[in-house]
C-alpha cells in the first residue's frame, strides 16, 4: 500500500512542474471562520483590536499559518463588510447569534479536471464528533487527533484529487487517505505531531448539549477558502439554518432564517462595505427538494466563478470547463433532509461527509433531483451513513480546492505535510517544517538591558524593565532564508493591550536611553505597518513574509536581499512604565539572510 502512495505522490509532483520550478508564492491567503460555539468568539483579534464573531473571516496571526504559541486570529473581513449588520457583534462563544457564516468561497477554487493527471489539493474540515476512517497513513489523522480534542479546529489535505472521472464513491481508486496540515495552535497534537497553526483554541471535545469550560471548550473551524492575491475581492457564503444536530442535540443559530434566507442558499458581496445578495438558490443546487418543511443546510463550499457575475448552473460535473458554467462544490451539515436521498450521479445514499455539486438533469441521464456526489466522503478517509456503525457521521465543515501548496516550503510542488508524513521529506525536530528548509536562523540578539537604563530598570535578560515587572523580550523562530521567507520575531513579556511598531535598519550603535528603555539600531530606519496589538497575552509579531514586505513597500535601499544584514527591534506605548515617559523598547535582533 506505502508504494501505491508513493507512486500517487510521484504522478502529482510530475503534474506540477510549473510549481516546483520556484519557491512558493505569497500570492495566496488562507481565510477562515468558527463557529458562533466557539470560544473565541468575543476575544480580540491581534490585527485590529477587535472583538472576534461568528460573521468574520479570519486569517492567521501575522497573516500565515505558523508555529505556536500564537495570538489570535486577525480579522481579514468583518461582518459589516460582508453587508451582516447585527446588534450581537461582540458577544461571547456559545450565545447565537444572527451574523453566522457557514461556509465560505473566494470564487477562485481550483477546477476538476475531466480527464488526465491534474495538481490540485483538497483542504477540509470536520467537527469535533468526526472519527474518520482511514487506517492508512501516519499520523496526524483525524483518528489520532480526536481522542485529545485537537481535531475540529484543523484543516486536513487530501492530496490524491487527481484522476477525477475516475473517482468512485466506493472503493475510491486512490487509498483514502487525509493528514494534518493546518493546526489550531501550531502546537504539540496528541499525537506528537506539530504542524503550523492558526491561532485557535483547543481541545474541542465530543460532548452532548451545549459546550461548557469542562467539557467542550475549543475552536470550531466552520468554514474556509484561499484568496488569490490581485483577483477579483468577491466573498461567497452561506448562513447557517436551525437545524437541531442529532450529535448533539442543540439547533444551529439560524442566521439564514433570520434574515429571511434559506441555509442552502449562496450569497455573494463584492468589496467590503457591498450589498450581499443572493446568487444561488438553494433549489438551484439540488437543495430543498425533499418536501419536507426542515430546509436542507449547505456546510462547505468551494467555487470556481466563470467571470460574468452571475450564477450559470452546471449541468453535469466538469461542464465548467468550456468557460459557460460555474463549478459550485458543497457538502450538507449532518441533520439536512436530503441525506440518505438518492444523488444524481453515482446512485447512492448521500451523505454529510460528501462534496456534491449541482444535480444532473434527468435528461443527461441524471438519477434524482438531487446534487450530484463528486468526491465521497469514504475518499477523503471519512466516515458516512454508508459505512456500517457510522451514527453519527463525519460531518465535512469547511472545503477549499488549490492548485498550488499552501505550505510548500522547499518549492518542489508538494504539500509539506504531505512530503513529511510519506518520508519523502524529514521532520528529525518534529516542528512540521521539512528540516531542509529551516536550517539557516542566523540571528545576533542584543542590546539587553544590562548595565545602562534610564531609570535603573535593568533586565539583563531583555529590553529595560516595563510595567510588568520584565523586559520585553525579541526572539526569533524560522530562517532566514530570503526565497522561504519564513522569518518570524516574537516579541514577549509586553505590557497587554497596547501598541507598538516594529522597525528595522542595517547599522548597529552603543545603547542610546530613550523613553523608559534603549535603542540600538540606525542607519536609515524603516518602520513596519500596520501597528500591532499586544493582546491580552502581551505579545507582537512580525513575520513570516517579512522579506515580501520590504520588496513591496520600502524604497530599494532597505529591500532584503540574500547576503545582506538587518537589525530589528520593537518599540511600544507603556503609559505605566517605571520611567514615567510613556513607552519603551525590546532588546535587538542582528539578522544575517541567505
């Protein structure tokens, strides 16, 4: 069977020679929403300083999926600028509330292919009740991340969407199979296995009833898309229904049906600030057809727009190829009428762990009025109604096609959990980062607060001492390899809720005292925007892409380069310094890049 995968590996790096060509783009953002269960909800984000909901899409903090411990998410897109005004915005986790985004699409989702070796990667989601079924990969699989909670707020890839006329719903022609690739907190999993995060809260553990600090108190990640830089900003969504969940006995917080929507139906908003309207109709996608009064509840969602704005429905899979209809892919939450329903495709029960797609007609040989299965769920290693002992059912949350790796650190077209959890990549420090592409910190702190200080606040660990009774502290994880471009600075033991900016230039001087603390670097300085938020963790970070930042916003002069030197430092606002000046700065960093 490890051949099979191997081999399937091999076809996937071959189709791929134009990514593997280069290191891997900037060019792509990975955004995500949770669920209004989620106790993240209410917390601040670490971009703007504001209150986290349910109707946000977020990214990770800093921007890009990296190693914990992390701040919160930041918020990319708000609900007003998703055109969801609600009176709740600000409310904590486990209170409905009317602005829930269900399912997610940037319009730019990677196309099957109809016939023929095709890249693409497949990202999904599961709630915390998912078991999954695939015996046949190492870990992190669903199987080992369950037990501990860890498993409802990753993303998980399937890299053998590749054959896809081909694609049975059962056996599938490939091994199913799925791994870790996206963490929650980019922290140790129960498996032992770390891979980059994105700033949620786990454990999130199976229980009945509503969640509780006890029992059920992590992240729900609900939805989730790629938006590809320089492309049209279109946001395509779903609300969530009231369906009550049979796994846990509780109904969904009906934001569709308070706005008088159906959850099977597809918004879309153009730029921030635009007017949401509706641009499929849940019976247009097979949806709500079963006669019952309970309307069906679309899940997850990945589209791939044709460009003329309007919603041209696909009349058998792959017809979204000529250019004159549009791939809409989709699952349904566990509960909605339609499961156990005949699909239109393959002839089989479907179930909430399929990716269906709009139904084929009766007169193209459809063989329901139902959506069509495109992919099973049993190929992505879930569990369904079809699969003996399954109640309840893996339930698909979020869904999101690439033709490019999100993490691709080396630049050889795959996927970097997938390279590491096959062997075709090794992972000896067990950070999820293939050991070639993290080999080179070359990193000098410095300008620790050791002799000299404005007001005898010495730290000689760190920046002068701050209102919190440390100095702040600048550390530095990644590399500093200027094609991987995975530098990140960590500035710690910050006094909360307050602001700061980091700067760099290329010279070095003795300690100047300044404010409450000590500044080391000049040379011509260069300032990083946006201002960052300390949280109520006291903590700012800069990276990774700090190279891409310089190469797109600083004159030529401090755009980094490999060979050449930087040094960063951080400065920030502490009204309640010892020093009674109002702010101060962390230690040094002397970066060298390669």
């Amino acid at each position: 069977m490890r051949n099979q995968i191997l081999i399937a590996l091999t076809l996937v790096a071959l189709a791929s020679t134009v990514s593997a060509a280069s290191p891997p783009s900037p060019q792509q953002t990975l955004q995500f929403s949770i669920d209004w269960q989620s106790p993240s909800v209410g917390l601040t984000d670490s971009l703007t300083g504001s209150p986290i909901s349910e109707g946000d899409l977020l990214a990770a903090p800093g921007g890009a999926p990296t190693l914990g411990p992390l701040l919160t998410p930041e918020i990319h897109k708000t609900a007003l600028d998703l055109d969801l005004i609600s009176g709740c915005i600000g409310h904590l986790g486990g209170t409905p509330c009317d602005l829930e985004i269900d399912a997610i699409s940037a319009g730019t989702d990677f196309r099957f292919s109809p016939n023929g070796i095709q890249p693409g990667e497949l990202f999904f989601s599961v709630d915390q009740f998912a078991r999954g079924a695939s015996v046949l990969m190492p870990p992190p699989t669903i199987q080992t991340e369950r037990p501990a909670g860890d498993s409802s707020s990753d993303l998980w890839t399937n890299w053998s969407i590749i054959v896809q006329n081909s694609l049975l719903p059962i056996p599938p022609m490939f091994p199913p199979n799925h791994v870790g690739a996206v963490d929650g907190n980019g922290q140790v999993s129960a498996s032992g296995f770390t891979y980059p995060g994105i700033g949620l809260i786990e454990p999130n553990l199976p229980a009945a009833g509503m969640p509780n600090a006890n029992v059920n108190e992590g992240d729900n990640l609900d939805a989730a898309t790629v938006r590809l830089h320089g492309a049209v900003d279109n946001t395509y969504f779903s609300l969530d229904g009231g369906l009550i969940d049979p796994a846990t006995g509780i109904a969904g917080s009906d934001s569709a049906g308070q706005r008088g929507l159906k959850p099977g139906d597809v918004l879309v908003t153009g730029a921030p600030g635009g007017v949401a309207v509706i641009w499929a109709k849940a019976v247009d996608l097979g949806l709500d057809r079963t006669g019952a009064n309970i309307p069906d509840d679309l899940d997850a969602l990945a589209i791939w727009e044709n460009g003329n704005g309007v919603f041209d429905r696909s009349h058998h899979p792959y017809d979204w190829f000529n250019g004159n209809t549009d791939m809409v892919l989709f699952s349904v939450r566990r509960g909605s009428p339609v499961i156990g329903r005949i699909d239109s495709h393959f002839g089989i029960p479907i179930g909430e762990g399929d990716i269906l797609t709009t139904p084929i007609p009766s007169m193209s040989g459809g063989l329901s009025p139902f959506p069509a299965i495109i992919v099973s769920a049993e190929h992505m290693g879930l569990r369904t109604p079809r699969s003996p002992g399954a109640f309840p059912s893996d339930d698909l949350n979020a869904l999101a096609f690439l033709t490019d790796p999100l993490m691709d650190c080396d630049g050889n077209g795959l996927e970097d959990a997938v390279e590491i959890v096959t062997g075709t990549a090794l992972d000896l420090d067990g950070d999820g980062v293939p050991d070639s592409c993290g080999a080179i910190l070359d990193v000098s702190p410095y300008c620790f607060c050791a002799t000299v200080s404005p007001c005898g606040n010495i730290d000689p660990s760190a920046g002068c001492v701050n209102s919190t009774g440390a100095g702040a502290l600048l550390s530095a994880t990644g590399s500093s390899v200027v094609a991987l471009d995975n530098l990140r600075l960590e500035a710690t033991q910050l006094p909360p809720a307050t602001f700061g900016v980091f700067f760099m230039g290329p010279l070095t001087m003795p300690p100047v005292v300044l404010r409450d603390g000590l500044m080391c670097v000049t040379g011509g300085l260069s300032r990083y925007r946006p201002v960052v938020f300390t949280g109520a963790g006291g903590t700012a970070i800069l990276g990774p892409g700090i190279v891409a930042y310089t190469a797109s916003t600083f004159p030529t002069p401090a755009i980094i380069v490999a060979g050449s030197t930087w040094n960063f430092q951080l400065w920030y606002r502490n009204a309640a310094g010892p020093c009674s000046t109002g702010s101060n700065f962390t230690n040094a960093m002397s970066v060298t890049f390669h």
